[in-house]
C-alpha cells in the first residue's frame, strides 16, 4: 500500500500531477480527505462564529481539498476513462455523497447560517455576499435540512438511488453507442463520404480489429459517435445506409441490457418525490428556485413567444427543402427524418456554394486558436500565451496556456485538450473549471484555473488537424465560459468566475462569443490554408454568414422540442394528460416536429442532458441564455461591427460586467449594467432571422 504522503491526489499540487495520477489514488486519497472534511465539519458543528468568517469561509476550507480532489477524479474520468477509474467512481461516488449529504443536512450548520442571515453583520456584507449566504440557505432548505429524521432517511435514500440511476444512465448511453456499427466493406457504400470522415471510420475498423483498414481501401466503420453520426446523414448518398443508422441512433439504449425506459420513470418519479418533500409542486419548481427564470410559467411564456414565430417559417423550410430535393430526383412523396440533414446540406451547397468539409482545409486548429486568442484580446484586452511544460498534463497533446490581464500580469492559466480519443475521453465540447479565483485570508489571490476539452480529428497523415465553422463555433462557445471565468473579478471563490451563476444565465457568456465566430471579418482573419497560407475570399466568407439563417427555424423548432418534453415531463407527468414519459416526448414533437417522429422513436432513453446532466427541468436554459447573449451582441451591432473604437469600449463594459461579476449579482442586475435595460427577446428572433 502505498502512502498518503506520496499520493498526488492526496497531496493535491496548486497545478495537479497530472502525470501521475492513477486509479488506484483515487479511493484512498478521497477517503482520506473525506475524514479530514468530516473531523473539521464536526468542530464547526460544534461551535462556529455565526459570520462570514467563522461560518462560510471556514466551512469552505474545511470542504475544500475534498472538493477539489473530487473535481480532478471527475475530470479524469471524462479524459481518462477506463475500466479502472470507472471502478473507482462506482466505489466512490456514494462515500462522496453520503458525505455532501451529511453536510447539507447538518442542523447546527443550518442554524448558524440562519443566525448569520439575521445578526447585524449580515446587513454589513457586501452584495455578493449576501447573495451567497441567501443561496446556501436555500439550497440547504432543498436539501431537506428541514426534514423530521424519518423523512430525512428517506429524502437521502431517494437521493442515493437518484445518483445511481443517472450514472446508469450515462452507462447505458456509452454502452449501447458502443454496441451498434456497420462495417462498410463496399467503396459504393461510401459515395458521397468526405475525407475527414473516411479516415475516422477506417480508424474506427482498425481499432475494431481490422487491422489493414484504410481510408481510401476500408473497411470503413460506421458507428453512431457524434462525429460520425451527424457528418454521415449529412453526406452519405446511401439512403438506406442513413435509414439504418437513424433508425438505431433513435433506438438507442430502449432495449435489451442497456434498456433506459424505466430507469427514466424511476428517476422521475424520484425527482417528483423529491420536490414535494421539500414543500414544491414539482420538481420544475425545485430546479427553477435556483434559475432566473424562477418560474415554469416564464419558461412557458419563452416556447411559446419564440415557437409561435418559429413554427410558420420551419413549415416553410421544410416544403422549400422537399421541393428542392424532388426538382433534383428524390421521388417520395414527403422527406424522412434520415433524409434532411442530407438535403438541407445539398441545399446549403447549393444555395451558398461552399461545403464545411470543403472548407476545412482553411482552419488550421492552431491558427484558429492564435486568432481566438487575438479577438478575446480586442474584446476583453486580455492576452493568451503559451506554458506549454509549467504544468503537468494527462495525455502529451494537452496544451497549457497563460492568461495575462490589462498590465500584463497573469491573472488564470487554461489546459486545453485538443483531439478526440474514442477510446477514453467524452464525446462534444466542455469547459470545467480547476480552480477558482479567490482572496486567501493572508491576502494572497488563488488564481482562476480553466480547462477545455474538444474532440477535434487528430492530425493525420502530416498534416495538421483542421477545422470546419462548425467546430470553430462549438471552440468558440468553451473558450467564452473561460472568459467569463478568468476575467472575474470577485474575490469570494463562492460566487467568482462560473460559480453561483444561475443555470439559465451561464450559457450567455458562451453564445455571446459563438456570435463572433460566424462575423465574415473574424473568419477571415482565422483562415490560413494548410497548403497555401491562403486566406479565404470575401465572397465565401459572406456566404457562410448568410447561411448561418439557413433553416434556423427547423433548428429553433427542434430545440423548443426538447424544451417542452422536459419542462412538461417535470411538471405536468404524471397525469392524465402524460401517462408515461413518451406521451410528454410525443406532446413536444407534435407541437415542435415538422416531420414526426418514428413510432418507435425512443430519444428520452438517450437524453442524457435531463437525466444524467445538470439539465433536468432546465434545457431550456439554452435558449433562455442564447436570448441574452443575442441582445448583449446586438449592443455591438449597434455600435458598429467595424469600428474597433467602439468594439474596445463596449467590450471593456461587457469585460467589467457580465465577465466581471459573475455570480456575485442576480443575472437580471448584471444584464442591466452591461445593456442599460431588461433584456429584448426579439433580438434574437432577428438574428435568427424569424422576425
Ligand atoms: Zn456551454
């Protein structure tokens, strides 16, 4: 057994070892600080000084390292995974919540708050502050500290089965992609596959175990990965190839022993019982306490303003779409879900003259980075440079950066994870947060610490790894929560960068930033050409902006679907109206789908965003935060795209609030110091060009 001492988990470095962090730390380090956490829980309970101080400074640091611990176990799992961190996960996770349990619910801990919220201290605190210690109180009060004892057990025990549950969930999800592929073995199979994705799947074979696998000779294996699923039923001419693969991808994890349909009743049912113990009607309730939103019924009033607009126009693309595939030889009578990704990307060819794939070879994933780097330095004058070797890493093509401030002085450090590993890491894009910034009581200033993770193509053949807009949009999205995130200015770790942002509100820093990466001028200035250096013509570059509308509606619709499910299945299921959770789904889609859905369409078993993501009775933050994010654009729009005088001063008062200060204030109030205003819903109906 090895010691503690030498743990680096344990003994958790300010840039953690990344190099040497391995499974079997993880059980024994966590345990170890969740006894260190528990000893000094135990001496606050037994008396603590009713102050921000004595009270939530000291509850922090007394939690802290196991947090943090913790956080760094999650992040590897994520990058990392195996059989083994999988192992020490499913015996960790209920030691770790029993405990965060134990703490939520501790009576002495609650009434010291409540004596903190009524001393005359309180009164003395600054905003933030206060906002801290009126959201501990709630989410202590969710976290059933009011309960009697025997409805406390129970409250614990549905919790405990709550955490299992999602991570079956996500399991299943894994398991269940992991199980279905098609191998192609036929190049007619292939006609109309770009490169990029000719490669991936002739990966994919080889890793399957054909060992002699080619992009140009195959086999190819197709597999229901998101970056192979959603390019195949863009470009695969073979219909019946897409059908099957749609068909599957819909079908996922609804049968066999990766079935999910009853854990989602259980999980629902769970969340209800919840909800209800702790005094709401519904588990929308509890989840909307903590969100801007507040209410169901403001997030019903959102779907429908932003549907009823939205649902005219998608009918439209969808006949103008099914025209235009019949006047170029589709002979069925209406378009199959497997069969619009692939028009609706003939008819952006076509419309706009420029395929992704085709652009690809023009971003350079390092130069697109340079010149992320260089508008965040116009915008927010902050300055991004290489420390590639001043931190340990987990895998060698994690990159490490320096973050320097107005003076030039280093104010956070960004990890980023370029390239996707199938094999061991997540799917998608994520931004997470290592550390966070915060005055130390010596004085000292904890430094923000950021971390993304992409799932680019691994640079092949020489070459290096390329991009599409798309991609560059999905970079451009992570690296806005990490502005949001380095440029805080709070000194509470409690509410600086991310933390203690509502749900609903933190995308906006995010999609404000996406608004930027489809601007002609911001896409030149990314474009180098991996052979020529060449920049792209102006006349493409507006083309891909104008495209940027093309069946945005079909898009606003199908996300307002996903919306509704999962408001309704939180707040009217179960009922006579919802008897299974199916109903709510089919309920969405007859309001939200153009074209319906199969019948054996089973998309919830997959939603993984509501029952193993933080999104449950909250995907519509989304769109929520996209309608902030498009008014506080449309604030730069006003003044001017090509001015650079006024893009340096309204970013500097973008920088300073919404950047600035976080989750020190209600999103409401931050909003108003960056726009002068409330925020106007109909911005982003314009951009979305349904206004
Ligand atoms: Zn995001």
């Amino acid at each position: 057994m090895e010691r503690l001492d030498d743990n680096p988990l344990y003994n958790l470095a300010e840039f953690p070892e990344f190099d040497r962090i391995r499974p079997e730390h993880a059980v024994p380090a966590l345990r170890a600080h969740i006894a260190n956490a528990e000893k000094a829980v135990a001496a606050l309970e037994a008396g603590c000084e009713p102050t921000w101080d004595g009270r939530i400074d000291a509850l922090r640091s007394a939690t802290h390292p196991l947090w943090r611990a913790w956080g760094v176990v999650s992040h590897l799992i994520s990058v990392c995974n195996s059989k083994q961190w999988r192992e020490a996960e499913e015996t960790l996770l209920p030691e770790v919540i029993a405990f965060s349990i134990r703490v939520s619910q501790s009576d002495p801990l609650y009434k010291s708050l409540l004596a903190l919220r009524d001393s005359p201290e309180f009164d003395s605190l600054d905003a933030g502050r206060k906002r801290v210690v009126e959201n501990s109180l709630r989410d202590a009060r969710n976290s059933g500290v009011g309960l009697e004892a025997g409805a406390r057990e129970e409250f614990n025990a549905c919790i405990e089965k709550l955490s299992k549950l999602g991570m079956k969930f996500t399991n299943n999800v894994l398991d269940a992609t992991k199980a279905f592929s098609i191998m192609l073995c036929d190049r007619a199979e292939t006609d109309g596959l770009p490169p990029t994705l000719l490669e991936a799947c002739a990966q994919s074979a080889r890793e399957a175990g054909e060992a002699g696998a080619s992009a140009e000779d195959g086999p190819w294996r197709v597999t229901l990965e998101h970056a192979v699923y959603g390019p195949f039923m863009q470009y695969s001419e073979r219909r019946d190839l897409r059908e099957k693969l749609y068909r599957a991808n819909v079908t996922r994890a609804a049968e066999g022993e990766t079935d999910n349909c009853s854990i989602i009743v259980d999980i629902l049912a769970l969340r209800r019982k919840l909800a209800i113990m702790v005094g709401y009607e519904d588990y929308a309730g509890m989840s909307l306490a903590s969100k801007m939103a507040e209410k169901a019924d403001a997030v019903y009033d959102m779907i429908d303003m932003i549907g009823d607009a939205a649902m005219p126009k998608a009918r439209e693309e969808m006949q103008t779409l099914l025209e235009f595939a019949h006047a170029r030889g589709f002979n069925e009578a209406r378009l199959s879900n497997w069969d619009q990704a692939y028009w609706s990307r003939r008819q952006v060819e076509e419309l706009y003259g420029y395929s992704p794939e085709n652009l690809r070879p023009y971003f350079q994933f390092a130069k697109v980075l340079d010149g992320l780097f260089e508008l965040a330095g116009k915008l927010a004058g902050i300055k991004v440079e290489s420390a590639d070797g001043i931190a340990p890493v987990w895998h060698k093509d994690v990159r490490f950066f320096r973050v320097l401030g107005d003076d030039r002085e280093t104010i956070a450090w960004l990890y980023l994870d370029p390239y996707s590993r199938p094999e061991s890491k997540r799917g998608g894009a994520w931004m997470n947060d290592l550390q966070t910034r915060g005055k130390m009581p010596d004085g000292t200033v904890k430094l923000p610490i950021a971390l993304i993770a992409c799932n680019q193509a691994f640079p092949a053949g020489g070459k290096p790894s390329c991009m599409t807009p798309g991609e560059i949009n999905t970079l451009f999205h992570e690296f806005g929560h990490v502005t949001q995130h380095v440029l805080t200015k709070v000194d509470i770790p409690q509410a600086s960068g991310i933390n203690n942002i509502e749900w609903d509100a933190v995308e906006v820093a995010s999609q404000f930033l996406e608004n930027w990466s489809m601007r002609p001028e911001v896409l030149k200035a990314l474009s180098s050409h991996v052979d020529t250096g060449a920049k792209l013509d102006d006349a493409i570059l507006e083309r891909i902006h104008n495209s940027e509308k093309h069946m945005a509606a079909t898009q606003t619709a199908r996300q307002l679907s996903f919306a509704l499910m999962d408001m309704d299945l939180h707040t009217k299921y179960p009922s006579d109206e919802f008897k299974t959770p199916g109903d709510a789904a089919k309920a969405a889609t007859d309001r939200f789908a153009v074209t319906p859905p199969l019948p054996e369409d089973r998309f919830l078993c997959s939603f993984s965003h509501i029952f193993a993501g933080g999104y449950a009775a909250g995907y519509y933050s989304y769109m929520w935060s996209d309608v902030l994010a498009a008014d506080a654009f449309g604030a730069f729009e006003e003044a001017g795209l090509d001015n650079p005088g006024s893009i340096a001063s309204l970013g500097r008062r973008y920088a300073d609030t919404i950047l600035a200060l976080g989750g020190s204030r209600k999103p409401m109030e931050v909003f108003k110091a960056f726009r002068g205003r409330e925020p106007d819903p109909t911005a982003l109906l314009r951009q979305k060009g349904l206004a």
